[in-house]
C-alpha cells in the first residue's frame, strides 16, 4: 500500500511542476524553445535565443556561379514554426524525397536588426557532397547570432559527382585536383559577395559584421578553410607522403598536376617548396572537420596564426585523424587551438541529409560507434562556443571550452585555452 502511495505523490509533484512550468513559459512569447537533438545536448547544443531565417542566392559569373544558402536571426512576429524544404538543385535527376532536405528555419523571414551587425561564418561542404548536407550545423550557429553562408563549388558538388565517372573525377587535372585551387578562391568570393550585400542599399544591409569573420569547413572543405587562414601546399611533403603509402590514394594525382594548378592560381611556374599563400586577411577564425592535411604538411600548416578548432573521427578511415585533425592541432602556431576527437567515429559522422537519404545511405550517414545525433549536439556545442569566444568575446562560453568544464565521455580532448 506504501508504494501505491509513493506513486501517488509523485504523479501529484510531476503534476504541480507542470502547472509551474506552464505560467512561466508563458510570458515569454516568441522566444525559441531551448531544445537539442537529444534530451542530453549540453549547453551551447541548445537552440540560441534568435529564430533563424534562411534564403538562397547565388553568386552570378559565366563560368563558375557559386550557389549560396544563408542564415541569420530572424524576426517572428506570428511565432510560426521553424519549418522549412531546402532544395539541393537535383530536381531533374532526383525524387522530390530525394532532392529536398527538412529543415528547421524560416523562409526568406524578416531579419533581426537589433544586435546587428552580426559576425560571419562561411561554410564549405566535403568533396562531392551538397552545402546543405549539414543544415542542423548552420541553422544552429545563426541561432546564437551570426550569420551564416553556406557555399557549393562548381566541379566537386553533389552534382558534378553524379555526372562524372570516377576515373575523370580523381584523375590527374580531373574535378577533386583542380578543387585546391578553386575552393580557396570560392571562398574569397563569397566574402567579397558578403561585403556588397551589407553595404549601404544593398539587399541585408548592416546585418554582417565582415570585421568578424570564420570559415569552417568538413573534408575538402575545411582543406578550402586552411588555405585561406594561411596554409600552403607543399609537394615535396606530399611526395614523401605518397611514396609511404601501402595503397594508392587519388591526392598523389596532384603530383603530376603542378602545372595545371599553377594556371589555375595564375602563377608563372611551378612553385618549388612551398605553393603560394592563397590567405584572405579577412579571415579570423577557421573550424575544419574531419580535414587531410597530406598536401600541406607540417611547414604547409606553419603560417596559420588565427584561432583554429579542429574536429574528427579518430578512426576516420579516408582522412586519418592523425595526419588530419591531429596534424592541425599540432602544425598551426595560432595560440588558440582547440582538438576534438570522436573516439572510434568515422569520417561521415557530420552528414546529414534527408530521412531518405540517411535510409538509403545508411552507411555513409551513420556511424558504427557514435549516434549521429549526440556527434552533432556535440559538433553544435564546441563550434558555438568557439566561435562565440573567438569572434564576440563571450567570456562563458571561452570558460565552456577549459578542459576542465569538459566531462564528456568517448572524447579526445585538447586546447592551448585557459
């Protein structure tokens, strides 16, 4: 009979708890509900305090358009749903569950001016793989208040990758060579597109802070991250890189690319060292995930002085976690470092992607040790922390990245902070 009563009291304290909780969320209309990917999100994987907006633009050019997804604090007034179907460009080749990915944002919503300008973040996606295969990343940052623009590179999308054979697309000149000249490039671009849609007149007026600014990239992308933090390649690295291998691997095809990527970054010849820095002085902070460092090298890595988190798997099986992730943390000379290592995750376990995409590409999207959800919680919270101390100098989220506020089990953790 005791427990009979236990349960009793307990279901009348659940039950006043929630008339308490009730009035209190109450007077709080219109603010977003502080929610994670799982009950268990630590502090900065929780939604941020502004709604997020999103619209698609793209940078016009005759030979090399850049498709653009931005998103940034929005206003909402009639406290709608953040709701929203990005679209990845494959209508013609793919299934409407295919080609549209869901998404937790509000289309093309009023922006959120009143702590403008915001700081910039740029994203740039893996080798073959779409800007938006990682929304929950994105949508999250801009609900801590930056604004952030999410880029396709022409030749290594999703698309591109669809319609090139293998052998093309890896070969000697092929799309995934020429992309270490193209993505650096790409993403000054997109900074220089930046600074014309804050200016006086122009479409989001003083809403980007471009004197705050980060790139963060996964894979390739976070290759594309370095290069414009300061990192060279270096093909006297790679060679010796390559004549170790136990198997081929299609970066050696760079080798016998020189000449053709000294064009394409407008050089008389050859470099014979170090390649020429492709570093855009705007540039504060990078993040790069899952990252080959392998045409860089330790003295390729060296001239990166800004702040630099790197994140991975450490039994990455395409990238190395120790000739990747690891390699940064240990080559940069920035003074700020953080390293975060997924022990035992692998190299996708930042995908994301549609329900379809993740059941009909079950091992790519998923991982075989890490739920993809806590990964990501996990991604959202060290990312917003760093770039909230790196770029606002916000003193506890700087304190959320001391090693010792860092509990996590199944981490590698360091960090030059303290």
């Amino acid at each position: 009979m005791k427990y009979v009563s236990r349960f009793v009291t307990f279901v009348a304290l659940i039950f006043i708890l929630m008339m308490l909780v009730v009035p209190i969320q109450a007077v709080e209309p219109g603010v977003p509900e502080p929610l994670g990917l799982r009950p268990d999100a630590p502090t900065y994987a929780l939604h941020g305090p502004y709604w997020v907006g999103t619209m698609e633009m793209v940078i016009e050019d005759p030979d090399r358009p850049l498709p653009l997804t931005i998103w940034y604090p929005a206003l909402n007034p009639d406290n709608l749903e953040e709701a929203v179907d990005y679209d990845i460009g494959l209508g013609e080749m793919l299934p409407p569950e295919l080609n549209l990915i869901p998404g937790h944002a509000l289309l093309e919503a009023e922006a959120d001016m009143q702590q403008a300008p915001y700081p910039l973040v740029i994203y740039s996606p893996s080798n073959t793989a779409s800007r938006l295969w990682a929304v929950y990343y994105q949508e999250h940052l801009a609900s801590y208040g930056f604004v952030v623009i999410a880029v396709d590179h022409p030749g290594t999308s999703v698309g591109d990758y669809m319609m090139t054979e293998d052998e093309d697309y890896y070969a000697p000149n092929g799309n995934s060579i020429e992309a270490r000249a193209y993505r650096p490039q790409d993403i000054t671009r997109v900074l220089d597109y930046a600074e014309t849609l804050t200016a006086t007149g122009a479409m989001l007026e003083g809403m980007i802070d471009m004197e705050h600014v980060a790139v963060t990239g996964w894979s390739l992308g976070g290759y594309g991250a370095l290069a414009v933090a300061g990192a060279q390649m270096d093909f006297n690295w790679l060679a010796d890189w390559c004549a170790e291998l136990p198997a081929y691997d299609s970066l050696c095809n760079l080798l016998e690319s020189g000449e053709h990527l000294a064009e394409l970054m407008n050089l008389d010849a050859i470099p014979d060292g170090l390649w020429s820095s492709m570093r855009d002085e705007r540039v504060d902070a990078i993040i790069v995930m899952a990252i080959d460092t392998a045409s860089m090298g330790s003295d390729g890595l060296a001239p990166v002085e800004v702040p630099v988190m790197a994140i991975g798997g450490t039994a990455d099986n395409i990238t190395n976690f120790e000739d990747g992730v690891q390699s940064v943390y240990d080559g940069v000379t920035s003074t700020t470092r953080v390293m975060v290592g997924f022990e035992g995750g692998d190299h996708f376990i930042f995908g994301g992607g549609s329900p379809v995409w993740k059941e009909l590409l079950f091992d790519v999207l998923s991982d075989k040790v890490w739920d993809m959800d806590r990964v990501h919680d996990l991604t959202n919270h060290f990312s917003t922390a760093f770039l909230l101390d790196v770029l606002k100098d916000d003193t506890e989220a700087h304190a959320a990245l001391l090693a010792e506020n860092v509990p996590f089990p199944g981490l590698i953790y360091e960090t030059t902070m303290k």
